[in-house]
C-alpha cells in the first residue's frame, strides 16, 4: 500500500482515502484528478473495503476507461476483466444487455452511431412525406437527442407550437420505429437504462446495493440525464446508497453545446451534502510560461467556482507564437519547428497539433505529408465510420438482427443485385401495411419486385445458418466472401483501400475476441442456461436475473452482438488514440484529458477561435476560452500559438484578425517570433490585427481583388495537384491571371517549384 500512495502530495492522499463517504475534486488541469481517482480505486480494492465488484467507475472515452483499467492492473494483482469501468454508454450497454428483457429490448438490439441516426430519420421523414427543408434531418435529431438528454420521451415534451408539435410527433414516431427495428441510438442507451432502474425496484436495490462506490471523472461535462443516472445508481435519497466520488474542473466544461451541465457540480454538492470537498492546486504537467498562460486567460472568465494552479516545474521555455500570412504558411511553420523538435529528440508522438475545427486539418496534412512526417488525424472519419466497413458491419447485423432496417437498405442493393428503387417502395409500403420489418415484409411483395427480394432473404439466411457455429473472425470472414464486397471493390479505382479496410475486418474481429475474454472455440456463446449453470446468473425475486458483475462480456452477448456494439461505440467516440509514432493531430475537443511535451494550437484567429457561433450565444465566448485553457493544458514543455492573417477555409478566403485570446495571455511568457519566410505575396507585410474584415474600402479591397483574380481558371491556392516529374504537390501562391498566371508548389521532396500553369499539366487531386 505504501508503494501506491507514496507519491501523492497531501491533498491527493487525503482525496484518495477519504472514507466512503460523497466527495467532490475540484481541481485544475493536471493536477492529477484522474490519477486521483485511479488511486483511490486500487486503495479501495487493495485495503479491503470494497470488492472489484462493488465499485463502478465513469470515465468520458473508451480510450479512457482502458487506460484505467491498465493502470489498476499494474497497481494491483487483480484481474481487471469484468470490472465495472467504462464509459455511460458501454456501462449502460451492458446493463441492457444482461436485463434486455426487463428493458423490452431484444438481446440482439443494435446500437445506432450519429450517422446511423441520422439516416434513420430521413428515412422516417421520406416515408412520412415530410419536407425535409421545414424540418431538417439534422433538427430533428437534435431535438430528439436533447430531449433524451433531458429524460424526457416524447409525451413529456412541451410543445409550444405547430412546427414543435410535429417535432415531437416525429420524436415519437422514431421511438417507435427504433423499438421495431431492434434498435437504440446513444441518448437512448443511457435513457433506457434510467427507466429500467427507476421502474423496477428489485433490480434498482440490487444495483444500489451492489455499488457501494462510484467514481466519476470529468463530471463537469455531465449532462442532466447522467447526472440523474449517477444519482438514480447511487440511490440518492435512500439510507444505504453507495458513495459518489467525483472530480471535475469547471474551467475544462466544454460540450455545453451538446447538453452538458456544468451546475450538476453545485447540485451534487447541494444535493448529496457533500462535506467532502477537496481542491488539488498542484499542477504537475506543464512548465511555468504554460501554467500562467492558462490562469490567466481563464481569469477572464465570470463564472468560475474559484481554484489555483501552481507548479514547481519551473519557467521553462517560453509560448512561441507566430503570425502567418496564410494558412499555408502556417502549416509550413508547424512543420519547421516539429523538425527540429525532432531533430533535438522529441517522439512524433509527443507532438500534438490542436485545431478548433475539422476543416483546419487538410492544410496541415498537406504539409507533413509533402514533409514526410507521419502523422495521425484523429476525430475525422474513424474506421468503422468508413462506408465501405459500415457495408460490411450492416451484412454482420442481419446476422445478429435482420430486423434491423438501416442495415437491411444499406445493402440490400449493394453490391447490386436488380434491386431497383420501385421494389424497395414496394417493400416500404408492405411493412408500413403491417407494421413490420422490412425483412419480414419480403414475403408480402408479389411479381419480379418479390422474387428478388426473396433471394436477397435467401442469402442472409443462408449464411446465417452457414456461420452460425463458427468463431467470430471467421464468420467475418465467410460473410465478407457471402456479400461479395471484395469483387465490387476490386472494380473501383480507390478500390484497394477499402478492401484492406475491409479484410481488416477480421483482424479486428481476432483482435477484439482476445481482449474481452471470448472463447476461441465455437461455439462461443453461452446461452441463458448455460449461464445459469456455470453460476454466473444470480436469480432475484420476481423473476429478476442478475448476473455477477465478475461476468465476462461473453456471458450476457454473443460475441457478434459485442463485436457490434463494440464498433458502434467506437464509432461514437470522440477522442484520440496515443501511442503511435507519428505526430498527433485533433481538435481541441478530442484532446481533452490528454497531455504531449509540444503543442501547437493553431488558427487561433476571430471567427474560428473563438468560434464565430460563440458571439451568438449566452457564454459562448466564455465557453470557448474554456476550451483555450483545455488547449493549452495539454502541454508539458512547449506550447506554440499561432494565427494567419488569410485562412481558405470552406472553399472561401478569410481575413482574419488575431484572436483576442493574445491579448489575455502574459506578455512576459510570451516570445513573438517574426515570420521565418516571407513568403507574403501581398508584398508588403500587413499585420492581422491592422487589416479590416474585407467588406471594408482601401488596400483589403485591393488585397481581396487580387486574390480573386489569382486563383484564375480553376486552381486555387492550397490546391493539392499532381505533376508528371515532381509528384504530389500543393498550390501555395498563384501570381499573375489568365494566361500569363503562374503558380507555386510545393513538392515536398523535390522543394518549392513556380510554374506556368498554361504550360505545366498538373493534374488535380
Ligand atoms: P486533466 O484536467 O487534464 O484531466 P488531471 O487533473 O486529470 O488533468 P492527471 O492526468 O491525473 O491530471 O495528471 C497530470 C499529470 O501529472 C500526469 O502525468 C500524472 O501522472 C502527473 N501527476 C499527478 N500527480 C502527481 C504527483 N503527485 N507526482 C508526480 N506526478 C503527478
Ligand atoms: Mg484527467
């Protein structure tokens, strides 16, 4: 015990042994929280108060609640496997699993990520001939996602006028078209989850009584339903509820945009009379220039509950911050100073590139790529986003579910088989009729619609029955040769990457069996009897059946039910991935808890950081320097800001002025560093913050007339072309119009080249 409690500082020893009693860590950045709370997990376990399965354990990302899990384990001689530790939606996941039938779910439900979602909607819109421009697909689903958010189903939710009355009449339709299908989308897994275990007592009182401890980390970002989930689990108002242990920091609460409740702190603390109320001050991540950055920009902030930050760690090196003139040339700056970064030592991975949005991260890419610096993009399109691997995934859940209509439509065409639109009208109408699956619709359509259809049917059952007793990668694999994805690719011309994409399916699969503790052998899945006899089922009264909370993930699923649940979740998540050596790059957004020895946050410009849509909203503005104490957090030993005065963001030319971010920062920790290349091809040098937004007379009108003429007949600068001689390259400076236009181009290895571009035939990309 003493070897894990031997390197806190009091504050944190006295927050990890704190009796079992409710408590809250407010505490800044890194100032160890989610060390914290890891701790006091291992303590718990280690001095005996608690078994492994008695605590529960909220983290924000899958990728959290791993890391978690391999801390404890190296902390202690235990075997993680089982705990309750995750994230809300794979705890609740779990919960629904093992009582899907108390839940009215069937044990096969389906998880549907945003994209799912969203198609599920415009589906039910076009069915329901709804315009889809008075109510658009995305709309709705924030409406519906907020009111789950909120714990409310559609018969809860006021409606103040026509337009909300339809919404809300769309809201129900949905539910009802999910609960046909077999399938929950996000909020619902955690709404779901609320119901079951406010409605049914015994299963609520085993929970309550099982979990005598639960720890939440980032509980700042906590929506209204979490919170009442939290509250629900941790029998809020009962006698013998367990003990609620959460740490948050006010300064860091970043997703109010998506229905995150920074009050639940207070209402926690009001609510639960918390008299355990611990700050930690102590920062140990970042060097002194940093810390201060942070404090003070964040005491520009109103609303704050008031903490501190100090290190012992030193000054440091001071922020660089750097002026561009262009977006290009910014990125060129990233990659000049991660080189020698690199050359001084520094590991690609403890490199991380912070942008305030996706958009930014093409330019960037650009130029490591034409730098020959790996990198890694998190937060665009994950793999099981990708269509190709979603076509697959669709195959696997008529497997497990054929009910499931997304995943019917997906492919029912695809590869095509004659399966024309007509037909799936058909279809559409015959499940509409009696208000069933499209699948089981089939045997309702007549004619030729009819018949393909029903080979269609005939396939899937087929293979289902084929795959039944076969180990999860090697269904995979048979029904990736069954769905004859591979040959169409082939045809295509980016056809091979998505078939590695798609035979990594299998691995994945592999990959994924060994780590959750599944049986190689088939079968794998062990029924609800068979549960029962190896004891992991515990029966309660009225019928109740709770499973040992040491029960694997293969007791309560089949290993295709989790494989799939396991990529929607995945999908769903918003955070980085470390480990690989090869220089990070996300959003603010998805960086959070996580730390690098160089950061670099750039576009830190008016309109994208701060965000433009924060001036529109209440504490929009506040918001958004949140997020730039979070972004500056990040960093251990060397922070670099920068902005560029023109930024072609969405196809458009943006001046943009300095982000009045600088102006909160201490000019003391600050070094400004003049641009390395003048590569300005205004000429003269202008600085951000003199220039105009460009509706304004003079030399900005000049500037942007120039610009317009530039990027003449098609090219445009940050273009990325291909030349016969020089490879890939892109576009950073266009001079000259018409004929006698010129362009120059970066080529990565074979340098900067200007070109005539009537004469060179660059090819676009
Ligand atoms: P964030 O608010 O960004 O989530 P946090 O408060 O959760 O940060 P941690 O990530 O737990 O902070 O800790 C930050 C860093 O400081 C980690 O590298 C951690 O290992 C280190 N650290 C925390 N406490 C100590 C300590 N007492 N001694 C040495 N290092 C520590
Ligand atoms: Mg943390």
């Amino acid at each position: 015990m003493q070897k894990l409690l031997h390197n806190l500082n009091p504050e944190q020893l006295a927050a990890v042994t704190l009796p079992a009693q409710h408590a809250l860590i407010l505490a800044g950045a890194g100032s160890g929280k989610t060390r914290v709370l890891t701790t006091r997990i291992a303590w718990l376990i280690q001095t005996q108060q608690v078994s492994a399965a008695g605590l529960l354990a909220v983290t924000f990302t899958n990728k959290a609640a791993k890391e978690m899990l391999t801390r404890l384990s190296a902390m202690l001689p235990i075997n993680t496997r089982g705990m309750w530790i995750g994230t809300f939606h794979g705890l609740c996941n779990r919960l629904l699993r093992t009582h899907h039938r108390d839940a009215a779910l069937p044990q096969t439900f389906q998880i549907l990520d945003s994209q799912d979602q969203l198609s599920v909607i415009k589906r039910l819109l076009k069915a329901n001939n709804i315009d889809d421009e008075k109510f658009p697909p995305k709309t709705v689903m924030y409406f519906i996602n907020n009111a789950k958010d909120q714990g409310l189903r559609a018969d809860k939710v006021d409606a103040y006028d026509a337009n909300e009355r339809k919404l809300v009449e769309l809201y129900q339709m949905y539910d009802e078209q999910c609960q046909r299908e077999g399938v929950v989308d996000f909020a619902e897994l955690l709404l779901r989850t609320y119901e079951l275990l406010s409605r049914n007592q015994p299963l609520r009182e085993h929970y309550q009584a099982r979990f005598r401890h639960i720890l939440v980390d980032e509980f700042q970002d906590t929506n209204n339903l979490q919170y009442n989930w939290l509250k629900l689990l941790a029998g809020h108002g009962s006698r013998d509820g367990g003990a609620l242990f959460a740490v948050g920091d006010d300064d860091q609460s970043i997703y109010a945009f998506r229905g995150a409740n920074v009050g639940n702190m207070s209402s926690f603390e009001r609510e639960f009379q918390v008299k355990n109320l611990i700050k930690l001050e102590q920062n140990y991540r970042s060097h002194g220039h940093i810390l201060d950055s942070a404090n003070m920009l964040i005491a520009n902030n109103s609303k704050r509950l008031g903490k501190n930050l100090r290190t012992d760690a030193g000054h440091g090196e001071p922020v660089r911050v750097y002026e561009a003139s262009s977006d290009l040339q910014e990125a060129q700056w990233i990659i000049e100073e991660s080189k020698s970064l690199i050359a001084e030592g520094a590991s690609r991975s403890e490199i991380a590139v912070l942008y305030r949005s996706n958009a930014q991260s093409r330019v960037i890419e650009h130029a490591l790529f034409s730098a020959g610096i790996p990198y890694h993009v998190y937060g665009g399109q994950r793999y099981f986003q990708r269509a190709e691997v979603k076509h697959l995934i669709a195959y696997l859940q008529l497997m497990d579910n054929p009910h499931n209509d997304s995943a019917f439509l997906r492919v029912v065409n695809f590869p095509t088989r004659g399966i024309g639109v007509r037909s799936i009208e058909q279809l559409q109408a015959a499940a509409e009729q009696y208000g069933i699956s499209l699948y089981a619709a089939v045997p309702y359509v007549a004619g030729k619609a009819g018949s393909s259809l029903a080979g269609f049917v005939k396939l899937v059952e087929g293979v289902r029955f084929e795959t039944q007793q076969l180990p999860l990668p090697e269904m995979v694999r048979v029904v990736l040769e069954a769905s004859t994805l591979l040959q169409h690719y082939q045809n295509e011309k980016e056809g091979a990457d998505r078939i590695e994409n798609l035979e990594q399916m299998v691995s994945a699969a592999t990959q994924f069996i060994s780590e959750e503790g599944f049986g190689q052998g088939a079968p794998a899945y062990l029924g609800p009897q068979a549960q029962a006899q190896s004891g992991a089922a515990v029966a309660l009264g009225d019928g109740v059946e709770v499973l040992d909370a040491d029960a694997p993930l293969a007791a309560v699923m089949s290993p295709l039910s989790a494989f799939l649940s396991h990529a929607s979740l995945e999908a769903g998540d918003n955070q980085a991935q470390a480990g690989q050596e090869a220089l990070q790059m996300m959003t603010v957004h998805s960086a959070k808890g996580l730390e690098f020895d160089n950061v670099f946050i750039t576009g830190l410009e008016e309109g994208l950081f701060p965000h433009e849509s924060s001036s529109k909203e209440d504490g929009g503005v506040e918001e958004e320097r949140r997020l730039m104490y979070v972004a500056i957090t990040r960093a251990r030993q060397r922070l670099y800001l920068s902005f560029a005065q023109t930024r072609m963001l969405h196809g458009q030319t943006r001046y943009n002025m300095k982000s009045r971010f600088f102006d909160e920062l201490p000019e003391e920790s600050l070094k400004w560093l003049s641009p390395k290349v003048q590569a300005n091809w205004f000429g003269n040098k202008k600085s951000a913050w003199d220039m105009a937004p460009m509706s304004s007379a003079g030399s900005d009108n000049a500037i942007a007339q120039k610009i317009a003429h530039a990027s003449g007949p098609g090219w445009r600068i940050g273009e990325s072309v291909s030349h016969g001689k020089f490879g890939e390259g892109v576009i950073v400076n266009i001079e000259g119009g018409g004929g006698n236009a010129r362009a120059q181009i970066n080529f990565g290895q074979y340098g900067m080249k200007v070109l005539d571009l009537s004469i060179a035939k660059l090819e676009r990309l």
